[in-house]
C-alpha cells in the first residue's frame, strides 16, 4: 500500500521510522530545496503561492486517502 504512494509527485519516499530513547525519528528520500519553516520564516507567501502549495498538499492527502493510508497525530 505504502509503496503506491510514491507514484504521486508530491509525496515524499518514507524509509523508515521508529522511536528512540523516547523521540520519534523519520528517514525519507532526500529533496533538495528550502523547507517549510524556512519559507515560512522568509515571511508572507504570495496569495497564488499559498495556494498552490495548499492545493498541492490537499491532492497529496486525497492521493495517500484513496490508496488506505491515514494520518494519526500522536500528542
């Protein structure tokens, strides 16, 4: 199932995952580029910018829902 999602542009290869000494760990493939926080800090986003990136997670979402995969947050 997990395997699928790599067939989407916008959804990263996951590796691995685990929890050590208490905190949780993800390796995934590498993209090169600036991540969220830094274009996030860089300060407001364009309103076509925004929603591009909204529009482009939201299809990841869709993508990863349709092939069984859920997003649990753990708190």
């Amino acid at each position: 199932m997990l395997a699928q999602l790599d067939e989407h542009e916008n959804i990263v290869t996951v590796f691995d995952r685990d929890t050590t000494n208490g905190v949780m760990w993800i390796a995934m493939r590498y993209i090169a580029g600036v991540d969220c926080d830094k274009t996030v800090s860089a300060g407001p986003l364009s309103p076509d910018r925004a929603v591009r990136i909204i529009a482009d997670v939201a299809d990841a979402l869709e993508f990863a829902h349709r092939h069984g995969v859920v997003h649990l947050v753990e708190r």
